[in-house]
C-alpha cells in the first residue's frame, strides 16, 4: 500500500505528503463552532500529529470562526519544513451563525486575506474553492482562484464538493491539484441534507485517477460509523480493529490517488485512527468490503 501521495506532481511545485492526514473540522465546538471545549487537548492532537509524521493537515476560516487556524498557529508555528497546510473558502457564517454562500470575486479575495492572515502565511500552499450554493457562476468563482494563483496567494488551486461537469469545466480552466468531495465506504453517492447537495461518487474518483489529481475525501467516517455497515464490521473482527479503523484502511486500499483526512477531537481516537494505516486488506477483503 502506498504510504505518501504527491499533489500536483507535473507542476513545478510538487508536494508529496503522508496518508493519512488530519482534517481538523473537530476541533471546534459544537456545530463546528467557537472554541473546542479542550483547547489543551485539541493543541495536543495538533502536536502529536506531526510528532506521528502527519504533515497535511485541512483546515478553513468558517470552522470556529478561524477556530482551527488559530489552533494550528498556537501548536505549529513557525511551521515545519514539510509542512501542508490545505484551507478552504467559498464560505462563511452568518450572524445567526448559519453556513452561507461567500464566492463573488471579492468574497473569495477577502477569504483568502483572511486565511493568510490567521495562518500566518505569505502564500498557502494549497486552497479549494467550496462549491456551496449557486449565487455565483462556478467559472467565475474559479477565476477568481486561479487568478490569485496567478499572483502568487495561493501556489495550488483545489476545487471541493463539486459534481463531475464542475470538475471537468475546472480542469478546462487551469491546472486542479486536488479534490475535496464526500467520498467513503458507505458515501459513494450525492447526499442531500436539507437545502445542501454534497457531492460524491465514483465518478468524480474516476476523473480523478484518469487526471492524476488526489481526491481527499470528507465525511469519509463520520458517515459511516451511524449506518453499521455489516461487511465493515465483519472486518473489524477480523482484524481486532475499529468500525473506523477499517473505513480509513478501506481508502487507503481503494485507491492510491486518495488522501484520507480523518478528523477527530479525542487524542485517543486520533491515534486509532493513525493505526489504520497499518491495516493491510487483502484483495478478498476488498471484494468482500465492495
């Protein structure tokens, strides 16, 4: 099984990370919200992360508000050589602390000032646009990516939550290092909650592995662990290891252009979590799990 993973590998700025990383969403409070209610606790994960060789981390400004970037410069910074630091903009909160479309031109602009701002960066080193809602044309909003790129703010453009047609129009527009869609075991398909269409898929994978372009799945275990997949847990057994262990080895296995980012604010959890890359599925397993 392949234990690193390189974005955009033809570009002139590659960056090969470890799998898997750490998406950081969980550090919040409620509703991925204000202030984690162990801010020891979350500083600790954060350090015990690049301790265990984990060296990308996901982060966005509307987890908290700047929640988690905040965290991650009271824990890391100044920052490890190696260090990926991946964020997210296209949305924000409103005052009643709702999830809001934040993708004009000017929007994504102020966004990405603000996440260099609270990171403490020059220039992030990887930025997807969040497709969420339709206020603005997706090729505007991708514009508005490429062309920050262009001045030096962001050094690779990624594109999340988008349908295949979304990401094929992206890719027709300048080079998309990486992928951030709802992708897992038991989260294979568009999921719509409420008013708000998570994309998923095999398809988006498909175009993915055809591009060589890493697809970095969410919701990859929080879905699955509700749904108590039989086939996963038959696993688990079989190995003595978690429900979630076997969901993150299942990624690992299934492709090797995915970029597990497993969250979680349980510092013992996270280290169930690192040893699922040391579960290894044989391809009977596979077929089983599929």
């Amino acid at each position: 099984m392949q234990t690193t993973i390189t974005i955009a590998g033809k570009s002139k700025h590659p960056l090969t990370v470890n799998r898997p990383g750490y998406g950081t969403m969980r550090l919040t409070g409620d509703g991925i919200y204000g202030e984690p209610a162990d801010r020891p606790g979350a500083l600790q994960i954060l350090r015990r992360a690049i301790e265990a060789g984990v060296n990308f981390l996901d982060t966005a400004d509307y987890y908290g508000e700047d929640v988690t970037n905040r965290l991650i410069v009271e824990a890391l910074y100044p920052y490890p050589p190696d260090l990926v630091i991946c964020t997210k903009v296209g949305v924000t909160r409103d005052a009643g602390k709702n999830v809001i479309p934040f993708n004009t031109p000017a929007d994504l602009r102020r966004g990405i000032e603000n996440n260099l701002r609270t990171l403490k960066l020059d220039q992030i080193q990887l930025v997807h646009f969040r497709v969420f809602g339709n206020a603005t044309p997706f090729e505007e909003s991708m514009q508005a990516m490429f062309d920050m790129q262009r001045e030096g703010k962001i050094l690779h453009v990624g594109a999340s939550n988008v349908s295949p047609e979304q990401l094929r129009i992206a890719a027709s527009m300048g080079d998309i290092a990486t992928v951030e869609n709802m992708y897992g075991h038991t989260t294979r398909t568009t999921l719509v909650v409420g008013d708000h269409t998570n994309q998923g898929g095999e398809e988006v994978l498909k175009i993915c592995e055809e591009k060589e372009i890493p697809l970095i799945p969410y919701y990859s275990v929080f879905q699955s662990m509700p749904q108590k997949d039989e086939r996963l847990i038959a696993i688990a057994q079989k190995y003595n290891a978690t429900v979630a262990q076997i969901s993150i080895a299942w990624l690992l296995h299934r492709s090797q252009w995915i970029l597990p980012i497993p969250g979680t604010s349980s510092l013992a959890h996270f280290e169930e979590n690192l040893k699922a890359a040391d579960i290894v599925l044989t391809a009977e397993d596979m077929r089983f799990l599929e």
